[in-house]
RNA sequence: AGGCACGUAGCUCAGGGGGAGAGCGCUACCCUGACACGGUAGAGGUCAAGGGUUCAAGACCCUUCGUGCCUACCA
C-alpha cells in the first residue's frame, strides 16, 4: 500500500505493541561491535530483580532511551546494555516471605536448596521488570542482557577480590558494623537510613568505689549499661579533676569499671561523664581500643540480652530497657529523664532497629581508591551533570569510610575465601584450594559470608563487556559515554564503580554521569507504597500511552529540580500527541502520488516554504543541542512550541490555499514537497521523546520505509536559514493577529467576512500585504482590502496600528464607540509605559556612552516606533471622541 | 552540626545580563472540511525581602526569612 491512511483516533495501545515487536524483529537495538562511526555506549542502571517499575525507572529509561535513538539515528556505534541486579538481602527476603507462605523456614532448607528456590523464583519472577522496561520503549540491546549473579559476572567478582586481597586492599576483622537482628546481616554504612526519632536521655547514677560520691552518666540506651566497661570524661573538665584512675561500681551488676579520661568526651553535653561500651557503640569501640579496655558482649545477633547480662538475660532490647531503669529507679539510681530527639539508624530493607555490633567482617580499605575516583572527576575525565553534584561527590570521597563487604545471608557471592581449621589460614583464590598451602590439611571451610551486591554492581560497566577476559566489546565500548542515574546511588554505586573501573580498568568507567531528578507526587511527596501515593508507570500508559507518558518525563526533567507529577500534566501532553497525530493525517491526505524530488524546493518568493524551512533550521539546532547537554526539557519545549504553535497554527494555515488548488502546478508540488520534508523532519526529531507515534506515521509516509531509526537525524543544514522570509512572515503574522485582536475585543462574530482597510507607511510594506492578500482574507476573515490614501479616514470604523501601518475595519452603524474608546485608552496607557521607560533608559548618558552600539540603536529604533503608533492611535481616539461628541 | 537546592501568573514550573514566559486552570466568542484531546482573542506578575556589583539584574554576589533534600560515630 503506497499511502496507507492513519485512523481517525491514535490508538497507542496496539500500536506500541505491534512497533516494538516489530523492532525488536528487524534487530535494530542490537549493538554491532564493528560498526562504523563514533561509539556511544551505556549501561543500563540494573533494576533490582525483585522490583516492579517505579516512575524513577520510567524516567531513567525515558532519558537514555532518549539519547540511544538520537545517536542512532546519528548513525554512531550505540551499545545499550540492558541487566538485572541479584539483590542481596531485597530477594532473600523475598523468597524467604514466599517460603513462610508454605510454611517453610529457609534453615529447614538449607543453604543449597535454598539458593536453588531463588533461582527457580528467579526464573519465573525475575523477567518482570524488563518487560515493564520494554513497554516504556526501551532500545536496550537484548542479546546482551547480564545478571549480577550470572557466571560471567560471578568469575570477575572472584578476579576483583583475589586482586584486591592479594594488594592489601581487602582485609578481614573486628569491628562495629551495623547490625540487622531481624536480616541477622551486617550493612554497609550506606545501607542505614538515619531517622529523627523522640526519645529520652536518662541520667544514671554510677557510685565511686571509694564510696566519696558517684558520677551521673547521661545515656540513650541504659540497656547497654551491662556492658559498660569505663566511664570516661574530658581530660581537662573541671567538674571531674582528679577521678580518673578511681573506679565506680556498675549498678544491677557486680562489676567495677574505671573512670579514664578522653578527650572525645563533649563537656557540653549530658553531663560530661560517657559510659564505655565498646561492645555496642562506634566511638566506645574507638575508645576502648585507645585505653585497652575489656570487651562485653550482652547483646546477641537476635537483639536479644546474652548470658553475660545477668538476670537480663533472654530479654528483648527493649524489654530491657524497661527492666533495667525499673531497677535502677527502685535503687534510687535513676538521677533524671529528659526528653531527647536523636537519630536512629534502621535497616534499609526492613527498617528494623539497627544494632551496632561487634563481629569480624570483610572490608575494603577505600581510601587509595579514592583518591583516584576524586582525580578523575577533579581533571575532567569523568564530568557530573549538573555540575552542583560534583561538590557531593568530592566530599563524601574526602570523608570515606572503609566498605564493610560481607554480609551474613546467603544468595549473592560467596567469598573466595577459606579457612584450614588444622592451621587457622586463610586461603583466598579464584577456585576452591584443594589442600592448606601451609599445613597441607584437607579439612578447608569456605566463608560463609557473601559480599555486599553493591560490590558486584560496581564492576557492572566492564564485567557486563566481558572483563576479565579482553574482549572486543571492552576496546570498542570502554569507557562508556554516559550513566544516567538517580542521585539516590550517587555513593552506592556510581562513587564504587569510578573506583572500582580506574583500579582494574585504568580508565574511567564514564566520560559523563547524568544525574537527574527524582519522581514526586503531585504533592511534591516522594513516592512510597506505604504513603499510598505511587502512581504506577504501567497504569499511566495503559490510559494515555508510552509517547505521552514519556514526553511529560521529558518535558519535566530539568536540571538539579524533582519533577511533580500530576496525572493533569501527562493528560494535556496526551493532547500534543493528539495534535501531532491529526497534523500528520492532514499532512499525509495531501502526500498522494508524491515521489520525492530534489529540484521542488522553494523559491525565494515563495516567503512561506522558505519561511518554515528557515524555522526548521533553528528547530532541529535547539532540539539537538537540548539532548546534547542533558537538557531534555528544553528539546522538549522547543518542539512543543514549533509543532503546535508554529506548524500546526501558521503553516498548516497558511498553505491551505495552495494544497486545495485544483491544478497540481507548481506553487502547489514545491509546497507539497516542503510540507512533506517538515514533516518527516519533525517526526525524526520527535522520534527519541515519542519513538512509537513518530515510527508510526513515518511508515506511512510515501514511499518505501522500513524504519524511522534507519533514517538519519535531520541535518540543519539541509534547511537553509533566510533571515528576510522569516522578517516578512513574522510581520504578516503579526499583521493578522492584529486584526484578529480588534475582532475579538469588539466582538465581530467569527464568521463575519470584514473589509480591511490599510494605510500603509511605504511601498514596500503594500507589496507584502500585496502578496499575502489570500492569507490576510482567509485567516482575518476579510472580504477584501482597501489601501487608504493620506488624507481620507473611514466614517465609522474600528482601528489599530501594526508596524506603523494603520489598520481600520469600517463597521456599519453597529460600532459601539464607548467600547473602542475604552480599548483604544486601555492601549494607549500601555503604549506610553513602555515609552516611559524607554526614553528614561536613553536618556542615561551612561547607557549611551557604555551600552553596546546595537543595543542602544535598538532601543532607539522601539522609541520610534512606539512614538509612532502612539501618535496614530491617539488621532484614531480622537476621531473616536469626535464621533461620540456628534452622535 | 555541616552541605546542597528551591521561593517567578490561581496551580505546576522554564528562564544561560539587554523589551517578564510555557502548560494546566480561568473569561468571551466559535462544532471554519487535520484535530472540541480543537480554534481565535483576553484577563492575570513589586520575579520572597533587603543590600551590593553593572550603563543595564528575575538572572551575578552578600544578608535575612521561608521550604525541601542529602550527609554525619555527640553519648
């Protein structure tokens, strides 16, 4: 079918449906290593495989589907590489709640059938979200989908950490981490959200042994009390000269704990004496290895009090708590409570109390990596958009802590690590040693323990390309153009990956980071299934369509700002879809047995093809230069802008005429033809923001057309700008819409034809009036044009000025003049504001003299004109007057 | 406690030193043969406040006030 018709009504539902099968056949998203041109490559930010689509992944993929189909159609080498992450502690939770359902628990199982559950889970559930991702769109390159946890990826887990071992970077030991009791896992620092929480600081008597008095510790967790192991207070406090080296007694227990001296310790705060407990706090910890104080565990893995807490034993956390000052308050111990506000650290994934605890852990010992990560993005090599990031990213690198890697679950990666329990050494190797290197023992445990997942996603960018193995698609794709990302794993991950990318790869993973916004409700709450206020992406497309949805993302992702979403917002840019779509049916009625032909191009009297041609040039450079700098909003504002209030209102109309010419000569092929590569013009530059409805009527344009991503971006030079078409046009424009606005203040009904009468200042403008007469009668509803000589004015007639033109539509006897006497004040009073300010601006003799010349000309060449159409509009009041006073 | 954003039309927000903008909403008139998911016209702003730089500031700098967010081992 040569010109297939497009149905009255865009329906996206099918069509998406239909399109992106079609792409998917046709293989067009799919990388070729040795194609030509420059390379552009991403890697997809991997979604969790236990997610659903979120609207921050709707954005994400909308922005580097964006940049995909634009590079393609640049004709450049574009990889997408699309993945799922593993997710450690987010799946086992999963599976083990799925598992709770039957009953079971996943230590019945055992670690194996437990791992081989999440795989099965993995195998039906897993593929979820990347069908959610196909339905927004997105051209990732299927073929080459990874997993975190696939065997490839798995082997350069094992590489990186034998390397990092065997450099010292990586090391295992005792340390207060951050514990889950419900995960029964340790959590990176990363993976403790901090929440303002109301509390009490209570003030516990501890009596000296020497029996002269006590000191009154100030503590949030009193529970911790059994545990203490000193009290310490500031070398130089005055309040406790002389007490450091006595002992106290330690209330509820039968223990006495020396009093030493820190400077840690904050005078200003509580009452200037700490409690120590190292076993269960971060800067006790710190403070107990500086003094060698003992370490006592009371609380277990569970949250529970051990064996070493007494009669506490067995209690909850917070049972105890309760217990404990219940104690101390019948001892009399209890000094004081006060209301205290502080921040509680809780698990990312179960939001569980975290408990700062003390066990041996894996860790990487981060700071020469960072140094390099920092380098990078200081020179250059590495660029954050927007730049405002950059200053986060410094200083979180100046302040890294070192990553604690390995958690106490079991699906992600075991550690490449065993123990000779004959010897007590620690092999760690890309394989299982088969004998101890030292004792030569056959009796080797591996750890248990698997690394963080985050550990794995920050090889993503070369383990997905093959590392550690050198392959083709490393040279080709390595570095990476660009990782479009939420700032929300700004440290998880893109501060990992700079790292962990320099260190192995010697390169940066990324020449650019795209940050963008994140996704709130109307409200500006952020989204969250507990508030109840997600919207679902799927639901959203369902009812206004992908192009819509995505074009509402674009147009709202400006830098360094969340985007509100509001479901009015998609709904109205459903509307410029709709406008796009009916643009396209008018345009493609016309496109009958047209066969493209170079020599058709406008002639430079043809003002109005020249004229679009011109605009399409400025259209495709601001388009272009939008995606360039990330700036999407803006690619998406400009063709809103040009589409609706430049093609669609102005062209569309203007050509009217022509196209409905009964003889096809040659005014009417030219302006077919214009017409025709505007609009494939537009819907290439709409492709990347609405890559079905664009797809879609490009393949019903004439001739033979596969695909819109196998024609290339339009090229702006190929429409030449005409500087003088525009003028003309813009001063045609303006002309109408002069008209149109007396029409409408003075309620001439619509349909009325009026007669337009013009005086003109010179010739030439008469010749442009002249030549666009037709438009002037069609699009002002005129019935005909009059040029006024100097000296004659219409008896009874509206009027007004354009470009120094007088403008009069006589209106037989129906003229009310109390109305136009009011418009033509309410006009004038404008008038003579802006002339106000004008002519103070001149007269500066600062501004003449420093101003730039064609800044000052043009402010003079405004006063004219203004001076001008006041003076006109002023005689056209005072005839307006004169008429009243006769009537 | 530090850091980072943001206060522009009724609402949501663009705005990159030289005449205050968009979308939605609102008002009036129109079913004109692509589109009523439409057309034409209109109303609506001390650009948070104060100071500074500049011939020129919504934009750049400082202060204040509000609002968000991020980071942090003050018990």
């Amino acid at each position: 079918m040569k010109n297939p018709q497009l149905e009255k009504g865009y329906e996206p539902v099918q069509v998406e449906e239909d399109l992106y099968r079609f792409w998917i056949e046709q293989k067009l998203f799919q990388a070729e290593v040795e194609a030509e041109g420059p390379t552009f490559s991403m890697v997809i930010p991997p979604p969790n495989v236990t997610g659903t689509l979120h609207m921050g992944h709707a954005l994400n993929t909308t922005l580097q589907d964006i940049l995909w189909r634009y590079h393609k159609m640049k004709g450049h080498n574009v990889l997408w590489l699309p993945g799922t992450d593993h997710a450690g502690i987010a799946t086992q939770n999963v599976v083990e709640r799925m598992l709770a359902q039957e009953g079971v628990d996943r230590h019945q199982l055992g670690r194996e059938k437990f791992i081989e559950k999440v795989w099965e889970w993995r195998e039906k559930f897993g593929g979820i979200i990347i069908n959610q991702l196909k339905r927004m769109g997105a051209a990732c390159d299927w073929s080459r989908e990874r997993f975190t946890f696939d065997e490839g990826l798995s082997k350069a887990v094992r590489e990186v950490f034998v390397r990092l071992y065997q450099e010292g970077l990586i090391y295992r030991g005792d340390y207060i981490i951050n514990w889950c009791p419900r995960c029964l896992t340790a959590l990176s620092d990363l993976e403790v959200e901090h929440e303002a929480q109301e509390g009490n600081l209570f003030h516990i008597r501890y009596p000296l042994v020497s029996g002269q008095g006590a000191v009154i510790v100030a503590t949030t967790r009193p529970e911790t009390m059994l545990g203490d192991t000193a009290v310490a207070v500031h070398p130089e406090d005055k309040r406790y000269q002389g007490l450091a080296g006595q002992e106290v007694h330690l209330p509820l227990t039968q223990r006495r704990i020396p009093i030493i001296a820190d400077t840690y310790v904050d005078t200003s705060f509580g009452t200037g004496a700490l409690k120590v407990t190292p076993a269960h706090d971060v800067n006790d910890f710190e403070i107990g290895k500086r003094h060698d104080l003992a370490v006592l565990k009371v609380i277990g893995p569970e949250a529970l009090m051990n064996e070493e807490a007494g009669v506490y034993q067995g209690l909850d956390r917070k049972a105890c708590r309760q217990k404990v000052l219940e104690d101390l308050n019948a001892l009399g111990l209890l000094e004081k409570v006060e209301k205290y506000t502080h921040n509680i650290g809780h698990c990312y994934r179960c939001k569980t109390m975290i408990e700062p605890y003390l066990s041996k852990q894996w860790f990487v010992r981060v700071a020469p990596l960072a140094e390099k990560a920092l380098k990078a993005v200081e020179n250059g090599q590495t660029r954050i958009y927007p730049k405002t990031w950059e200053r986060t990213y410094f200083d979180w690198m100046n302040n890294i802590r070192d990553w604690c890697i390995s958690r106490q679950i079991w699906w992600g990666h075991q550690i490449p690590a065993w123990y000779c329990d004959q010897c007590g050494e620690v092999i760690v190797d890309r394989t299982a040693p088969s004998s101890c290197p030292a004792c030569k023992g056959k009796d080797l445990r591996q750890e248990t323990d698997v690394l963080d997942t985050w550990f794995s996603s920050a090889l993503w960018p070369f383990s997905t390309l093959g590392w550690p193995e050198e392959t083709r698609e490393l040279k080709v794709y390595y570095p990476t153009s660009v990782l479009v990302t939420g700032f929300d794993i700004l440290f998880f991950w893109v501060a990992r990956m700079m790292m962990m990318g320099l260190h192995f790869m010697g390169q940066v993973p990324f020449h650019h980071v795209y940050i963008h916004a994140l996704v709130r409700d109307a409200e500006g709450q952020k989204m969250s299934k507990s508030k109840g206020n997600v919207i679902d992406p799927l639901l959203i497309i369902d009812r206004y369509g992908t192009d819509a949805f995505r074009f509402t993302l674009s147009a709202l992702a400006a830098q360094g700002r969340d985007i509100k979403l509001s479901e009015e917002r998609i709904e109205g840019y459903r509307h410029f879809v709709n406008k796009l779509w009916n643009a396209a049916r008018f345009s493609l009625s016309h496109f009958e047995d047209l066969t493209e032909d170079s020599s058709l191009t406008p002639t430079v009297e043809d003002t109005i093809n020249t004229w679009i041609i011109s605009r399409m040039q400025r259209v495709i450079e601001n388009v272009e230069n939008g995606i360039r700098e990330y700036r999407f909003n803006e690619s998406a504002h400009e063709l809103y802008q040009f589409v609706w209030h430049e093609f669609c209102d102005w062209y569309l109309e203007f050509i009217k005429p022509v196209l409905y010419q009964k003889e096809d000569g040659r005014e009417k092929q030219v302006t077919r033809m214009t017409l025709f590569r505007v609009l494939s013009a537009v819907l290439k530059l709409a492709h990347p923001f609405m890559p079905f409805i664009s797809e879609k009527i490009y393949q019903s344009l004439p001739g033979e057309r596969v695909s819109i991503l196998k024609a290339s971006f339009p090229d702006r030079t190929r429409f030449p700008a005409n500087e003088k078409a525009e003028k003309e046009i813009e001063f045609i424009k303006g002309l109408i819409s002069e008209i149109r606005n007396i029409r409408g203040e003075m309620n001439i009904p619509p349909a009325k034809n009026v007669e337009i009468c013009l005086r003109v200042s010179e010739a030439a403008q008469r010749a442009l009036v002249e030549t666009h007469a037709p438009h002037l009668l069609i699009l002002a509803k005129g019935s005909g044009i009059t040029f006024l000589g100097p000296e004659k004015n219409p008896a009874s007639a509206v009027s007004g000025v354009w470009e120094e033109m007088e403008i009069f539509i006589p209106l037989k006897g129906v003229i009310q003049f109390d109305e136009e006497e009011k418009r033509l004040e309410k006009e004038l009073v404008k008038l003579r504001k802006e002339r106000a300010q004008i002519d103070n601006k001149l007269s500066n003799e600062d501004f003449r003299q420093k101003a730039p010349a064609d800044v000052v000309e043009k402010e003079k060449e405004k006063l004219r004109s203004l001076a001008q159409k006041t003076e006109k509009l002023e005689g056209h009041l005072g005839r307006i007057k004169e008429l009243m006073a006769k009537s």
